[in-house]
C-alpha cells in the first residue's frame, strides 16, 4: 500500500514559548515553489531555523503542504452551527475593556 500523505512529511513536536504550536517539516522547495512570498520565507526559514506562524493552526499548515507536495488538498471538516454560535456568543458577552 503506498505512504499516507501524513507518512510522507515528518512530524517532530515541540513547544514554542505559547506552548500550542508543533513543528513540521516540509522540504523547502515544496513551499518555495508556490510563491515569490512563500519562496521569501521558506529560503529565510531554512536559513535562519524554524519560522514560527503563530496565526496558521496545525491543520491548515498540514493542508498547505499537502498541496505544495500533491497539487491537491484535503477540504476541513465545516464546522457545526451551533459552535460558531457559541463562539459569537462568547464574543458578545465579554466584558469590554
């Protein structure tokens, strides 16, 4: 059976100083050859260390590179209606500052 794309990437968790991000690796032309931006931090993060994107979760980073490795991606799951809900609730009940 061929490799999951999960197989194909390699995954090495580590905690940044916010404690919620992990670290994947992804072969620096796989995200340089999707963009003159992504090209400009992808040459900067393989030489510098790892760049940390602290407003892409794990999912769609994973998503990025699947279709930086395939050309194609795997679409999220929707999120219920009652969550977004909740979430816009929370939202309008927080006390302002």
């Amino acid at each position: 059976m061929p490799a999951t794309f999960r197989q194909i990437i390699t995954f090495s968790v580590g905690k940044y100083v916010d404690g919620r991000s992990s670290e994947i690796s992804v072969h620096e032309e796989a995200i340089a050859q999707l963009s003159q931006p992504l090209r400009a931090i992808a040459i900067k993060d393989f030489e510098n260390g790892p760049e940390v994107w602290p407003n892409v979760n794990r999912g769609t980073f994973e998503r990025l590179a699947q279709f930086a490795y395939t050309g194609d991606y795997t679409v999220p799951k929707p999120l219920r209606r009652r969550a977004v809900e909740d979430v816009q609730e929370a939202v309008e009940n927080e006390p302002s500052s």
